[in-house]
C-alpha cells in the first residue's frame, strides 16, 4: 500500500503572505505546485489591531459574503451583495482558478503597506448535498481526499443528537460555530476527548473545559458528530457550521506534545512536512492559541532563522490569539518528518506542560511512488 496518495497536498491547502496596495480590487496569486481555487480560507492581519476571519463557498455563495470572527462571539457577517463583503472576500466564488480576491482597499485585507496572511482549503468546489446520516439532517461539502468537510445544520435544541459529516472515517476533531445568532466557536476531539463534553474554545486562552450537553457525551462515529443541547452547538432554530477534519497520512496530523522548557525542544512526528500548525496549550494557566507557518519564517535549529516569503523577520513569527501583531518568537524546524520546538516560553514550550497540535502538510514524507521529500 502507497504511503500516501497525496502527493502535493498544495492541491488541497495552501498559505499567503502580501503587503497591501490599497487598491479596491486586487488578485492574488498561490505559489505552489498546483493551482487551488479555495472553498475555505482564514485569514488576519499581521502589523495591526485587526479580527481574525475566516469564509467559505458553503456559506458565501447563498446570498454575499458571510465571514465569521472565529475568536469571537460574533455572529457571521451578511452584506447580501455578492463580490462584496465588510471584509473584502468571497473565498471560492471567482473567475480565479489559483489564489484570492481582494474586493477592497479596507485594513482587513488591502490596506496601504499592511502586511497580511491567508490559509486556504480545497473542499469540494462549493458543492454541496444532503446528509441525513444524523438526527439532524447536515448539508456537506466534503473533500473525499483529504478526509475534511464543511457542514451546516440549524439546530433543533435537544440531547444526544448526531449530524452527519460525510468522510466515511472517524473525525479526529471539529468545531463548531453559531452563524445566526451569537455563540462561542468551540472545539471537539475524539483523539484528547473521546466520548466525554471536554472541549477547547477558540475564543478563550483557557486550558481544557467540561461542561455537560456539548457533544452529547458521546464519542464521534465514522458518519456522526453529536451535539448536546447547549446554545453554542444546538440551539433550536438557530443555524451553525461546523469544520471537520480527521487525521490523513501525508497530508494532516492532530496530536499532544510535552514541553521541557529547553531550547532543544521536543520533535513531534507528523509522517510529513508541515507547512502550517496551531499550537495550544492544553493543562495549566492559560495559553493563547497560536498559528505558525514555514512561510513566517523557521529555526534552523542554530539560533537563527530562516524564511522564503515577504514579511518575514529576523526570526520566527507566530500570530497569537491575543495578540494585535506577529511576534518574535515560537522558533519551531520545519522538517520532513514533523517539526521540532526550538523555544521556551510557556505558550509553546513550558516544562511538562502538555500542548495540542492541528499540523497542514507542505510536501509527504514519502510520495505514492517512495520518492522521499527533503529534510528541509
């Protein structure tokens, strides 16, 4: 059996860096081995006060663009103009077949000499259909590959209830985020939480949380999620998205790691090349969520750092949840097997602190045909 058979996970993820122009339209333009027009794409800026974003072509295509602070409590934008949107994007819904349009010259995603990043999905091309596998019946967009879907539900309010996600395999984790009214985006996992209603919020810097009726209590199936009857995933009437992902050699990985506070810190095996991974820290005080990229820039594990885009500082850049701008630091190698942390603060490296990991792939450790990728 091939080790994996995705052989250019670029055709599937893919992340951007630009400074703005401030021009009112503007095209964007992916570098990687193959073309991706995105049907996801999150998105901040990098040198200013500014909301963390995210859109897709399950959502956006209905009636204007409908982007979501995924931080916050906000409910999703609707300016009900399509090729408009408050923010500037309409992921997927173009004439371009590889990268992004900008709509406007705003902050949010063009202003004069700002500085922005942008992390893009391929789904399955806005399409959508029918899923009835629950008690809650779903539409899904699924991209059958890479084992991820996009789904929306309007909830009914009551316990133990599943919504099918369509990937044919056991998620390894989810969240989920009210869209017509306001609710906090929380985060399921069957690998840290199984069956139980822990879970992690993106909105809030806290270790992991119980409280009863999230996830029904009841482990993820090969066809379900389930909701319990709180108002952030189920409340009757109101509708909500969620993002599924499970684990898929070559392409993306989900796992815990344990600090020891050295420079030489621990290597988490991935079985590929990262190019993106959310960090958090997941016992203990708090710790903020942050979003590294090979593209940021990357230790070379001598105490320096290394990058290959605009934007990129004298050493490693990471965007923090609660931060207004990139910082300094999260010095992480990008190797072709997984990556290695390479600093000690508490937010990435603390000592016996245990952290979780969400890892996007930028090549495979080795391709269908046993080619193997560089080391870096």
């Amino acid at each position: 059996m091939a080790y994996t058979n995705i052989d250019d996970p670029s055709a599937h993820f893919q992340s951007l860096r630009w400074t703005g122009n401030a021009s009112s339209t503007r095209d964007l333009t992916f570098d990687g081995n193959s073309d991706l027009q995105p049907d996801a794409t999150m998105w901040f800026k990098e040198n200013g006060n500014q909301l963390r974003l995210l859109t897709d072509s399950s959502r956006s295509w209905e009636s204007g663009n409908k982007e979501l602070i995924w931080h916050s409590n906000s409910q999703e934008g609707n300016t009900n103009a399509v090729n408009t949107g408050s923010y500037g994007w309409l992921a997927g819904h173009s004439s371009l077949t590889n990268g992004l349009r900008s709509y406007q010259s705003s902050s949010y995603t063009n202003s004069n000499n700002g500085k922005y990043y942008a992390a893009n999905w391929k789904l399955n091309g806005s399409t959508v259909a029918n899923n009835t596998d629950g008690n809650i019946t779903s539409s899904v967009q699924v991209n059958s590959t890479t084992k991820q879907s996009i789904i929306t539900y309007t909830g009914n309010g009551s316990a133990n209830q599943t919504i099918g996600h369509g990937l044919g395999v056991t998620p390894s984790w989810w969240f989920v985020k009210s869209r017509s009214t306001t609710g906090y985006p929380l985060v399921g996992s069957t690998y840290l939480f199984g069956g139980t209603s822990n879970h992690l919020g993106f909105h809030t810097y806290e270790p992991t949380v119980t409280v009863n009726n999230i996830w029904g209590d009841t482990a993820a199936s090969t066809s379900t999620i389930r909701v319990g009857a709180n108002a952030n995933v189920n409340a009757n009437g109101v509708t909500f998205v969620a993002y599924v992902f499970a684990d898929t050699q070559g392409f993306h990985k989900h796992g815990k790691y344990k600090g020891n506070g050295n420079a030489n810190g621990p290597f988490v095996y991935t079985g590929f090349k990262p190019r993106a991974i959310l960090t958090k820290r997941l016992d203990g005080a708090a710790g903020s969520w942050v979003w590294h990229d090979s593209r940021m820039g990357q230790s070379t594990g001598s105490g320096t750092s290394s990058g290959t885009d605009i934007n990129v500082a004298s050493a490693n850049q990471v965007m923090e949840s609660n931060s207004n701008s990139m910082d300094d630091y999260g010095d992480i190698d990008f190797l072709s097997n997984g990556f290695k942390v390479r600093d000690t603060l508490t937010n990435v490296n603390l000592n016996n602190a245990t952290y979780v990991y969400f890892a996007w792939a930028d090549s495979p450790l080795v391709t269908s045909t046993g080619t193997p990728t560089t080391a870096r």
